[in-house]
C-alpha cells in the first residue's frame, strides 16, 4: 500500500467514526425532530446540525492526522468538508431525500418500518410497534457514507 492509500483509508475511517459520533451522539434531540420542518425553523436546526458535524469530524481527524503524520492540504480539507456538509444538509432536510427515493423507486423501502409502510411492524395488540431501524434512516445513512467517501478522496488527493 502506498502512502496515499493509506492517508486515504485514515481520513476515511476517520470520517466514518466522526460521522456516526456527530449524528448520534453530538446531534441534538431537538436539532433532529425539528431539522426536517419546513422554513427557517428547520433550516436553522440543520444547519447547527451539520456544523456540529463539521467540528466533530475536524475535533477527530485532527489527532488522527497528527500521530499518523498525514499530510493533508488545507484547499483539501475545507473542499472535503464542504462537499461533505453540503451533502448531509441537503439530505438531512429530509423531504429531499424522500424525493430522491420517490425518483429512484425506493419509496417503498424509505417507508419500510413505519406506519405509512404496507407491512408496518404491529404489537400483538395491533398497534405500532416503533423500531430504531428504518428504510428513510438506511437510505439516510448509506447517502451520508457515500459523501464520506468521496470526502475522503476530495482531502486525500488534493
């Protein structure tokens, strides 16, 4: 493996753990119950929303860059993380990522495990049962991963 492979894998790895760091545990409640919302209200909630992100990501990759020696360029980083928040706010208003579900044709699976879906998951006395997985949230999480990658690419090559 050559040096710039490895710097890739780093930053992305890195990206990774930020990412799942910055939507489950750096997110607010109310920055995920009200990023979705129409106007400035939501706008607002996912923009602090994506900037926590940003800084968990840059919090994490620093050290990482650091003890590993990575030589990462700054047009790099600030072009990364701009294609990377750019992305995750488009998909985190939500009603653009159910729109690109529509397009694609998997409505049907960004609906799987709520209500709105055919088979929606029932308690034994019929009622909604809720699950911590669903279609909108894989579709959700798979978008993000793919602009991961492509961040790590955009800071590794440049």
């Amino acid at each position: 493996m050559n040096a710039l492979s490895g710097t890739f894998a780093a930053v992305f790895a890195t990206l990774y753990v930020a990412h799942s760091v910055g939507d489950h545990w750096v997110q607010t409640s109310r920055q995920s119950a009200d990023k979705g919302r129409p106007g400035r209200v939501g706008r607002l909630a996912n923009s602090r929303h994506v900037v926590g992100l940003a800084v968990t990501k840059a919090v994490l990759l620093a050290p990482v860059a650091l003890v590993l020696g990575l030589h990462l360029s700054w047009w790099g980083l600030a072009s990364g993380f701009t294609a990377d928040a750019v992305s995750h706010w488009w998909a985190d208003r939500r009603s653009t990522l159910v729109a690109l579900a529509r397009v694609t044709g998997k409505a049907e699976f960004y609906s799987l495990g709520t209500p709105a879906h055919p088979a929606a998951p029932a308690t034994a006395a019929g009622g909604y049962a809720p699950t911590l997985g669903t279609g909108a949230y894989a579709l959700d999480q798979s978008w993000h991963h793919l602009w991961l990658l492509i961040a790590a690419l955009i800071i590794t090559a440049a």
